[in-house]
C-alpha cells in the first residue's frame, strides 16, 4: 500500500479546518462578519503528532461517512468518521484496540480527509460557538477542542495490531466491516445477503477489490450493487486463459499481471463469456445450480449459470434493443446478491491457492 507522506504545521491546517467552518456558515446564510483569527490551544505534543501523522489511504462510502488508515510513531492505525458513532464490531477481538484522539491527531484527520461539518448543525451555531465577531478589535481567540470537534462527524480511531487481519490491507475492507451493523444500506438485503456481504470483508484475499464491494453494499439500485460484484469476477477472466499458458507453454510462474502485459503490447484480451463458464467451472456444483435454480424464475432467461450472468450484466449496462430485458424482482435480486458473494468468495479463494496472482518472473539476461 502506497503510502502518502504529508508534511504539514499547525497554523495552516488549523486554518484550513476553520476555512471549513466559514464555507459552512457562510453556505447556511450567515450574514455576519466571520472571525478570521481563532486557533485550537494545542500542547507542544500535540503539534508534533498532528505534524508527523502521515495518512495511508482515505476511501468515502458517503459525504459523511470514510476512513482511512495511517502511521504515527511506528504504530498503524484506522479512522472511521460517520455522524452517528461507528461501534467496534464485536467478532474483532484484540485485532482492533480503540485509542483516544487528541487535538493534534483530531485535525490532521479532518484536515487530510476533508470531512465536511455536520448536517445537522446549524449555521448560526457554528458562528455563535466559534466564529462571533467581537465589537472591539478582532485579536487572535482560542476556541476549546471539544467546541470545534462537535461540529464535524464523530472520528474514532482504533490501534491496528501487526497479527490482524486488517493490518496492511485495503481500507475499504476494514471500512466495509465496520460498515455492517453500523450504517444501514439504500437496498434492503436481507439478513443472509447482510451476512454474505460480512464473510465477504473477512476474505483473506489481498486482491479482492473491495472497494467494489463497498460500492455494492452501498449502491441505491440492486441492478448497480449486481454490476459492482460482477466486476469483482471480470478481474479473473484472464485466470483461466494463463493456467493453459502455465501448464502448456510457460510451465512456470504465470499471473494475472501477464495479461496486462498481453494487452498492452499484443491488444490480447480473454473473450468474456469464455472466460466466464470457465470459471465458473470452479464453483462448487452446488452453487452453480443455485444460480441456474434462480435463473429458470426469470422470463427470458438463458440455460446455464454462467450464460445467465452475462446475459444479465450486458442487458443491465448496454442499452441495446436486441439485447431485451430480463425482469428481475426485488426478492430475485437480493438471492443473487447474496450468490454473487458467494461466487467471489470461491474464485477469489482459488485462484489465490492456485497463485494466480504471484508477481511473473523477469529474465534480467
């Protein structure tokens, strides 16, 4: 995971959270004069955490609710922000410690991350509280820390322990975790497709696209939620193509990175239906006839599992008469969510024991 160093000082981010807090009063109609001159009474300890807090990686499911992680004095941490408190899972163990936040750590946060004030607080508020103008001269004012932190989403931070299954990992599966139980979804899954969606983020996979899922479970249509998974499997459709090249040709390491590579200097790409059936020749027997089982419930829909999938996905994002239309229910929808879950569970946890995404060997002669 790439990480981006910022090296920022006290003054200038304090002044870009205050900035924040103006835009806010000034979009909620404030007609007054704001201060321009308050500054959080931070310790010496404080400023130097907000200074050395380097963040990893920041992902947003909604304008009010992200994450992200970040190292501080050699420790890794996680971040979530949400105007109503993200509570700690409870299956997670020791594997995530909350920590409390100071000053310094509080606005670095909101800072990098660009959190925005809450809704729910009123612009008057935030100029009574804060940002008044004086009758006298405007002389720099400091404002408690506890006053400026209610304007913004709650932010809790949790210690990372180097044993977790979270540590070095893509945010947005920490973020999705959290997210089940503490943010209800657009869609209404029901508790099974809650519970797929849940395994799903416990994956030990490192290269499930995640933020994928994220979007999944997040997404205001299920036919956008279907889309967003099925793209999870497109990332495997050259899988079966370069096992061929392994066992035929190569007979040596062969990646999934190879056919970026293919692509690029020979425009080789997998045909998609192809490589679809083939993999889905990895899925248990007993999946695939879920699959077909949901399939015979909807008019016009094709034999076989892996025919009806593309079917689905290229009626849902081409907009073409003679691909038609397949209707598919609400009920329909959230036992294909969940199956879809499931599907990537399986492939992702096979090609990983077949190593189909280990990095390709470079002849350096």
């Amino acid at each position: 995971m790439q990480v981006v160093v910022r090296k920022r000082k006290k003054t200038p981010t304090f002044s870009g959270v205050f900035d924040r807090l103006r835009a806010f009063c000034s979009e909620g109609g404030v007609e007054y004069a704001l201060h321009s001159a308050v500054y959080v009474d931070t310790t010496d300890v404080e400023d130097q955490r907000l200074e050395r807090l380097d963040v990893h990686h920041h992902v947003k499911y909604r304008p009010d609710v992200g994450g992200c992680t970040y190292e501080l004095d050699g420790m890794r941490y996680f971040a979530c922000y949400s105007e109503s408190d993200m509570e700690l899972p409870d299956d997670v163990g020791g594997q995530l410690v909350p920590v409390d936040l100071d000053a310094g750590v509080w606005t670095a946060l909101i800072f990098e991350l660009a959190v925005i004030p809450n809704s729910n607080k009123s612009a008057l508020d935030v100029y009574d509280e804060i940002l008044f103008v004086d009758e006298g001269p405007e002389v720099p004012r400091p404002v408690s820390f506890s006053t400026v932190e209610c304007c913004f989403p709650k932010i809790r931070v949790f210690e990372i322990d180097q044993e977790s299954v979270f540590f070095d990992v893509d945010v947005n599966k920490i973020l999705g975790y959290f997210l089940i139980g503490n943010v209800r979804p657009s869609l209404k899954f029901s508790g099974g497709t809650i519970a797929e969606f849940k395994l799903t983020f416990q994956n030990s996979s490192h290269e499930l696209p995640y933020e994928l899922v994220v979007h999944a479970y997040g997404s205001s249509h299920f036919k956008n939620s279907f889309v967003d998974l099925y793209r999870c499997v497109e990332k495997l459709y050259p899988i079966p193509s370069l096992s061929k090249l392994k066992e035929t040709v190569l007979r040596d390491e062969c990646s999934i990175e190879l056919a970026a590579i293919l692509e690029s200097t020979i425009s080789w790409r997998p045909i998609e239906n192809n490589a679809l059936e083939q993999l889905f020749k990895y899925l248990p027997e007993s999946l695939r006839s879920e699959i077909e089982t949901l399939a015979g419930q909807v008019n016009g829909a094709p034999a076989g599992a892996h025919n009806f999938i593309y079917r689905l996905r290229n009626s849902t994002v081409h907009y073409r008469k003679a691909l038609g239309t397949l209707v598919v229910e609400d009920v329909q929808w959230d036992q294909l969510i969940g199956i879809m879950l499931r599907v990537i569970q399986n492939l992702y946890d096979y090609c990983e024991a077949q190593q189909a995404f280990s990095s390709p060997r470079v002849s350096t002669g």
